[in-house]
C-alpha cells in the first residue's frame, strides 16, 4: 500500500521502561521492528488510503492467508456458549436481525435506553452471568460491562467481534517537541472497548462506553454518527424481557435506593428515641410511684382483659372475676391485690412497695399473654408513654 498509494506512511514510537515488546501490531500498522526491548517502532497510513488499492494487486499469499483468517475467526469469535445467558439469548431472538449497522443500532438503544455509566455499580449479582446481572438487573456499569454486553450480543448475531482491554490516549495528552510528539499515559486512561472485523481491513474498534452525556458515539468505517443515529431512531427492537423487571433491580430502583436507605436509617433512629423516651418515662415513673399508683395501673391494666372491663377492687365478687379470667393468677395473689388495695385507699397503715412491685410485674406478665401481638405492642409500648 505504502508503494502505490500518494500517502506518506506515518511512524510511532512506543518507549517503556518496563515492559520488554515481544510482539504488538497497532491497527492497520506496516513494517514494524522492536529496538532495544522497550522501544518499538511502527509505521502505518490512513485506513482511507485502503480504497486506493485493488484486491487484484495483493499477492496470492496474502489473499490466501486473509481468506484463511477469516475463515478462522468466524468460528472463533461468533462461537458462543449461551447456556447461562438466558435472558440475552431471547433478546437476541426476539430480535432477528443480519445486518451488523443494525445491530449496532440495537445494541446501542438498548445501553442508551436501560443502562447508567458509573465507576462504582457495586457488587453484581453471584447467581448468574455477570453481563446478564449488569444488563438486566443492575443496570449500572463501566467500560468492562459495556464491552462485555456489546461483544456478546454481536458474536450471537454471528458478527465477529472481540472484547479488548488496554489504554485510551487522547489528542489532548500529546506533548510536541521538534516536531515529535509525545504522551504519558497513567492508569486511569484504561479502558475496554469492542473490535469488529472487517474483511479486507481487519480489526476494527467500536467506542459502546457512554460519554458524560450518556451519549454511545459507536462509529467504524462504513457508518457516521449521523447515520447511527438515524438508524437508532428507526429502530423497532423488542426489549420486553428488559422492561418486565424495569423496577426490580433497574436502574430506576438504584436511582431510588440511596432514598430507601436514608429512610430505613431515619426509622430506625426514631425507634432508638421512642424506646429510649418509654426506658426513661418507665423508670421515672416506678421511681415516683405512691403505692395507690401501683394499684390504679394494675387495675387498669386488668380491664385490657375480656371479661374484666367493668372491674373494681371493692366488688366482693373480685377474686372471683379474676379467677375465671386469668385462672394462673391463684386466689391468695388476687386476694393479696385486694387487701392491699383497701389498705391503701381505707386506713392509716402504710403499705409495702415491694410488694406492690413484685404484684404488678406479677400481673403485667400473666396479662400479656393473653394478649394479640398488636394489642401487646399497643399496651407495651405507646399506652406505656401516656400512663
């Protein structure tokens, strides 16, 4: 190409001080050597410049060996093993398709449409595919996830494609000096990205990561930008399987998760404040306590249970009623409340507090266990903060 072509073959030099070249060919490169172990040296001419060649001009080794690879890499790269790919195997038969700039239509929609680029998804689900838990369920990826689905989905389409990971450079981190350029490149330009195979060309990248738009700006050779879009627009690809479970492990359900949480977080401290008001009123009120006030809640108490609403301790049927309500309360403790509670409220003699407190605790417990759990709650602890 470089002898019957006007381009003048352009040469890169990749220099590092740790890494010792065995083999590395860029995209469309020429003749290339390796100096020195860490210097290598390539040269290569614009991909437009291939129009200008015949295929009658390559020699009949090279077209045996281009007819020979991409025999090859048909089998080896479309060759998908879809047994714990469920989900992306209907989506790919809900959608038949055999033309890759459609398909690349799809695949883009489909990532513009359900997923969001962030560098922190979180843990994705151990139960299944990691492309199929971050497709269809977290909806929350980087570069590796978006070249992960975008590989796959292309190979069962029968497009041979391949997943690639290295280093992005940008226009913006080269340095000119005497006419050379140069460009460090640190560990946060790495990337991943998706090549296609084009016949006659070779592999060929494809940008499926999102820029901070959101936008996927997934051009080759063949299809512009103003195309895809186009193309995007009129496409009519089913995504039933995704919008089933849109809520459930969506995107939309980890936009709203750091609410929920927030919300669990705000209940949770007002549980610590209203058991921590009832613990204080609870322990002011036993340490405030007349012995009159330990009858009056008892009996209070007594009139949650069915039977005894209308109860009174100078009712001479008292023990009695209690009995027959309660019947693991023995007469002598029922007869004890009674004695206690006219003493209290009828004569001079002072009564025992410790009494009184070992009654109520008694009472409390054998009443609480024929409550319901609401009724229990209830009685434990809200009517607890009003007594």
């Amino acid at each position: 190409m470089a002898d019957r072509s006007d381009s003048i073959p352009k040469q890169i030099k990749i220099q590092s001080n740790t890494i010792k070249y065995k083999n590395l060919l860029p995209y469309y490169s020429l003749d290339s050597y390796i100096k020195n172990d860490t210097l290598y040296v390539t040269g290569y001419l614009d991909l437009n410049q291939k129009e200008l060649i015949s295929e009658e001009e390559y020699s009949q080794e090279q077209l045996y060996f281009n007819a020979a690879y991409e025999e090859a890499i048909h089998f080896a790269y479309t060759n998908v093993n879809t047994k714990n790919l469920p989900k992306l195997k209907q989506l790919v038969n809900d959608n038949p398709k055999t033309d890759r700039d459609a398909v690349t239509a799809m695949i883009v929609r489909l990532l513009q449409t359900y997923t969001t680029y962030t560098r922190t998804p979180g843990y994705m689900s151990q139960n299944q595919d990691v492309v199929e838990s971050f497709l269809f369920d977290q909806q929350q990826g980087y570069c590796i996830h978006y070249a992960s689905v975008a590989t796959l989905l292309y190979q069962m389409y029968n497009i041979p494609a391949r997943y690639v990971s290295g280093y992005v450079v940008y226009p913006d981190d080269f340095q000119e000096e005497n006419g050379n350029y140069s460009a460090s490149v640190p560990e946060d330009h790495a990337h991943a990205w998706v090549e296609l195979y084009f016949e006659g060309v070779g592999w060929t990248p494809v940008e499926m990561t999102p820029d901070s738009n959101g936008q996927i700006h997934a051009t080759y050779p063949g299809l512009s930008q103003e195309e895809l879009d186009d193309l995007i627009k009129n496409d009519t690809s089913n995504f039933s399987i995704l919008n089933q479970n849109r809520f459930i492990g969506s995107r939309d359900w980890n936009q709203r998760k750091p609410f929920f949480i927030l919300i669990i977080l705000i209940l949770f401290l007002v549980l610590i404040i209203f058991f921590s008001i009832r613990y204080l009123h609870f322990q002011k009120a036993v340490r405030l306590w007349k012995a009159k006030d330990y009858i009056t809640s008892i009996i209070r108490t007594l009139k949650i249970v069915p039977g005894l609403e209308e109860i009174r301790f100078t009712q001479k049927d008292f023990v009695n009623q209690i009995h027959v309500a309660l019947p693991e309360i023995q007469t002598e403790a029922i007869q004890q409340l009674q004695d206690l509670a006219n003493q209290a409220y009828f004569s001079s003699h002072a009564v025992s507090k410790n009494n009184l407190i070992q009654l109520h605790s008694l009472y409390t417990k054998a009443i609480e266990k024929k409550l319901s759990k609401p009724k229990l709650l209830y009685y434990r602890y809200i009517r607890c903060l009003i007594i």
